[in-house]
C-alpha cells in the first residue's frame, strides 16, 4: 500500500513545473519540493509539508500556523512558509489544491 506522501508527491508531479527532490542519505522524510527548479517546500516528516505559500495565499485560503509545530515553534505569523499536515486522504486533496494555486501565482 502507498503511503499518503507517495500519493501526495505522485499528484504533485503531475503539475507542471513541481518536482520532488528525495534527499536519500535521510531516513526521516525530509525531502525537497520545486516549482522550475526553486525550492518551494520541503517535507518534514512523513506526514507534513512546509510550503512556501506566501503571506498572500496564506492570508486568502485562511490558513494558520499550527500551535504545536515541532520544527518551528516559533514561526510568527507574516512568515510565507505554512506548515500542511497530511493524515487523511482529503487532506492530500486540499495540499494538490494549495499548489495549484501556488504554481499559478508563480507563472505569472
């Protein structure tokens, strides 16, 4: 069975431009995400992206930062990176939407 980040990572290359970096010397799933060769996220762990969003998009979907992130706990609120995390099917879905949106944002 594939797991959700494979899924997540599968539907994202589908977009044109995203591409997945694997870090292979790491056994934590951190790994890489790029919009035409520019680092546009990364993923902590296995089950979460940090996405470069921007405070626009962040500020426009109503997005938060999580309260109990591990990495940055002390993320302030104008950042434009947001913490996604992933656990259900229809969490992948709204992550595939969020870049979407990115990507678009980015090609203009």
């Amino acid at each position: 069975m594939r797991s959700l980040k494979d899924e997540l990572i599968s539907r994202l290359e589908r977009i044109p431009g995203i591409s997945h970096v694997p870090f292979p010397d790491r056994s934590d799933g951190f790994s890489g995400l790029r919009y035409r060769g520019r680092e546009i996220g990364h993923f902590h762990h296995f089950n979460e992206l940090d996405l470069k969003l921007g405070r626009k998009l962040i500020r426009q979907q109503g997005l938060k930062h999580q309260p109990d992130s591990e990495i940055h706990p002390k993320r302030g609120p104008g950042s434009q990176y947001i913490e996604l995390r992933f656990h259900r099917r229809e969490d992948v879905d709204e992550i595939v939407r969020l870049v979407e949106l990115l990507a678009a944002e980015l090609s203009k």
